[in-house]
C-alpha cells in the first residue's frame, strides 16, 4: 500500500505517432478511428512477406534541424520530438538539476543505424562510418539525448524490455519520484524498427499480418480472423512529477500515476503463458501499489496486439483480476505496434482517455473471438463515468516481461 | 590546379554549415573551432572526412589536433 507515499502526477504529455506528429493530432485520429497503417513502397518491399507497416504520420527529419537530425538515429529522433512536446507542454520553468530524471527506453535501440553503418564499414570502410554511430546504435542514446537537453541530472535511465519497455519506463519514473530520487521525471518510450530485416525476422516467428491485400484492416485485437500484430514507429512521452512540486507551481494535472506492477512469466522467450499467471500478477501488484481495487478500474488500454496467441488471454487476466466491467481496448487496432513505444503512447492515450473520460475504440473487429472474457470498446469511442476513476495500461514483452501501469483521475 | 583561399573558405563553409548549421557566412579564417564555433571532436572528424572527399587532401588525426582555426585548416589543404 502506498498511502504513505509521495503522490506522482502526470504534468505534460508528447507523442508522434503514425496518427499524428503530435498529442493532439494523434488522439483525434484516434477517436475518430483513423488508421495510421500505409502500404510500403521503399525497393526492399519484395523481399518481405509484409508489405505494410503503421509509419510515422510525420517525418522527424522534417521536424528537426538536419544537422541535429543527422546525428540521431530514428529512434532517437522520435524520443526527442516526443520529449519536448511533453517539455513544452508541463511548462516547468524551474527545477533542480540534481532533482530531474530521465527514464527512456526503446525495445531494440538504433538497428536502423548499426544496419546502415555496416552497409558503410563493408563498402567504404572504418574511415567513412560517422564518429556518432556509437551514440546513434546505444539503446540509452534516446535518454542520454534528452538528459544533455534539459540538464538531468538526478538520474538518466533507459529500461528495456522489449515491447514492455515503454511502460516499464513509465513505472520506474513513478518509482524515482517516489523513492525521493527526484521531483520530476521525463519518462517513455521510442522505437524506430521499421526495416526489412526487423520485418523478416518477425515474419519468421510467424508474428505479423501479412493481410497484404487490406493492410488498414490488418491490425484487429480479439478479431476471431486476426493473424499477427502490424509493426508501428514513433514515440510516447509523459512528464511525472511530485504531487507536491507540481502544486508548488501551480501545474495543470491531467492524471495521477498512481503506481505500477510488474512480474515475469518465466515461461517462455516469446510467447506468452497461456495461463496468463504473469498478467494477473502485474496487474495485481499494480492495484496493490496504487491502493486501489478492481472495481475502482474503469478503463484499460491493453496490451492485445493482433496475435493469435496472446489477445485472448489478456482478457482472461482482466477479468480475473480486475472483473468484466472495464471498457477495454486496444488503441494498436489504429497505431500498430510500436514495439518499445507502444507503453508510452499508449500510457499517454491511457491518461488523455481519464481525463476527457472517453475510451477509445478498438477498430477492425468483425467477429469477436469466443474467449474474451471482458467488455472490448468497439467501432465508436464510449464515454467513461464521472467521478473518481481509475484506468490501467498493460505492456507484455519478449522475454516475458508484464507490466501494468494504473493512472486515476484528478 | 590550385584553389584559392577563397574557394577552400567557401567549400569548408559549407562543410561546416551541413554538419553543425552554423551558417557559411559565420565561418571566416579566424575563427576557432572549439572556442568561436562551438564544434565538438566528434564533428571535427565528420568536418576532416568531407574536406578530404571535397578536396582530396587526407588530414590524419595527428594533424588534425593541431588544426585549432579555419585558416590553419585552409593552409593544410593549400600545402
């Protein structure tokens, strides 16, 4: 229990995403159940099974500065846009250096970058590779980049796991902040995978859709016909903050983070148990660590990624720990999966959904599959009750990681 | 056939401008790389690889230290 804890809260909020370079953009699009998934058309399509991905809806290179953005690698890019929307947004106009933290991670750090950069030593040698290939390949790099901007200096981090990592950042924010390590705490998620040998890889795993001849309708949780999840880039971000520095300054609140749960499946290194013992286990830590019960929990974004394997059982967790009144969804029916990013966005779509009260709906479901065992929000978005409520965002990951992060309304 | 000062000035400008944004125009001969234009180590060797592809002269690292100013890069390309 907590209640003797620091309170964290929620002050600033920055995403790109396939939806939209920004917050904004992003969730409009996502209420209004928008697609983000594109055909690909780059020359290495043919060599893949996959002929689609959900791509950035803008373009970081045309958001930064070249010079800045020719020594950042894609992910890194994202994380930094992200960052300083969220920055700008939570308008801190002081804080202690020593008292800032960064936690930043991404599920696989800068391939785009180690790929191309051995393309670089094959051809032309040590001579020709940039002397920022190190800090563009670093999976921290996204963290480093921010903690140099605003002068962090309580703590730089970067967590990863996998497609947990966005939320698992999240969760290890809340913990700074509570454990008095800082006030404020920059936290997300960033991923930029979309290249063919990701795609392949994937594709050998038997993981992704390859609905090549509807590519918009690829992307279906809890769908009885879904085949794979769609691969997604971008970025989430969320500004944590003592309760009590944000007061201090006056701040615009748009959730409490109220605590986080985390356990591992030990089960298998990619797919998920099917008991679903690890997901009842986060999420009931994650109810522990916030003090708050099931019945409190009014929303989830979950993790459901358009898999065969994992979406059914998700839901089977729910509702053994949480109940079937929840309205659940899963905004990767319109973003795709953006792997390490996803905790972040979907933290942030998590946070905007308590405090405009509106759950999102998950798209593309034709027929619901017989086992899901909790109620999914589809075709329109539904308006969430008044009052204080509560909402969590689930993350799993390769490796079998579960992660559950609970917000509540302010 | 030799360049001229001038000429190896314009061409770094625009190394310099590709690599760190510091407009062309800002980089004049006196100038100090570390203490007027703020450019790290790192972009020093980005900055020694494109003079060398634009004026075929190859700068070693051990020159390269020793190259503090704009001017002391434009001599090493003209000798």
């Amino acid at each position: 229990m907590n209640t003797d804890q620091v309170r964290v809260v929620v002050t600033g909020l920055g995403a790109t995403t396939p939806l939209g370079g920004d917050v904004a953009s992003s969730w409009s699009a996502l209420l209004a159940g928008q697609s983000g998934v594109r055909n690909l058309t780059e020359d290495w399509v043919d060599s893949v099974p996959v002929k689609f991905a959900a791509t950035a809806a803008v373009d970081p290179t045309e958001v930064l500065p070249r010079p800045e953005a020719r020594r950042l690698d894609r992910a890194e890019q994202f994380a930094l846009v992200a960052a300083r929307e969220a920055w700008a947004h939570a308008a801190i106009e002081k804080v202690d250096p020593e008292r800032l933290g960064v936690v930043v991670g991404s599920g696989i750090g800068g391939i785009t970058t180690v790929l191309a950069a051995y393309d670089t030593f094959k051809e032309r040698g040590w001579q020709r590779l940039s002397p920022f290939t190190v800090p563009m390949l670093m999976p921290n790099g996204p963290a480093g980049w921010i903690g140099i901007e605003l002068g962090a200096r309580a703590g730089v981090h970067a967590t990863v796991s996998a497609c947990a990592t966005g939320a698992e950042s999240i969760g290890y924010g809340i913990e700074m902040i509570r454990s008095g390590r800082a006030d404020v705490v920059v936290a997300g998620g960033t991923e930029a995978a979309i290249h063919p040998l990701n795609i392949g890889s994937f594709a050998a795993m038997r993981a992704m859709s390859t609905r090549n001849d509807a590519p918009q309708l690829a992307s279906r949780p809890w769908d009885k016909s879904r085949d794979g999840f769609v691969l997604g880039e971008g970025a989430g971000i969320v500004v944590l903050e003592s309760e009590e520095h944000a007061r201090a300054r006056g701040a615009k609140v748009y959730a409490v983070a109220a605590g986080v749960g985390y356990s591992a499946d030990a089960h298998h290194i990619a797919q998920p148990d099917p008991t679903g013992a690890g997901i009842v286990l986060a999420m009931r830590r994650a109810l522990e660590n916030s003090g708050l019960t099931g019945a409190d929990i009014k929303h989830i974004n979950a993790h459901s990624t358009s898999t065969p394997a994992g979406d059914v059982v998700e839901t089977l967790a729910i509702n053994e720990v949480i109940g079937d009144h929840p309205l659940v969804t899963s905004t990767k029916s319109m973003t795709g999966h953006l792997l390490g990013g996803a905790g972040g966005i979907e933290s942030v779509f998590t946070i905007l959904a308590l405090h405009e009260r509106i759950a999102p709906a998950t798209t593309n479901i034709e027929e619901l599959d017989e086992g899901v065992a909790v109620e999914i929000v589809r075709d329109k978005p539904r308006a969430l009750p008044d009052g204080q409520i509560a909402a969590i965002n689930n993350s799993f990951g390769f490796g079998g990681h579960d992660v559950a992060v609970a917000f509540t309304s302010v | 056939m030799a360049l001229t000062e001038q000429e190896i000035l314009a061409g770094i400008g625009k190394i310099i401008n590709e690599i760190t944004g510091i407009p062309a125009s800002e980089v004049s001969p006196e100038k100090s790389f570390v203490d007027d234009l703020d450019i790290d180590s790192l972009s020093m060797v980005e900055i020694a690889v494109a003079a060398q592809d634009e004026f075929g002269v190859e700068i070693p690292d051990e020159q390269l230290k020793n190259l503090k100013t704009v001017k002391d890069v434009i001599n090493f390309i003209q000798n």
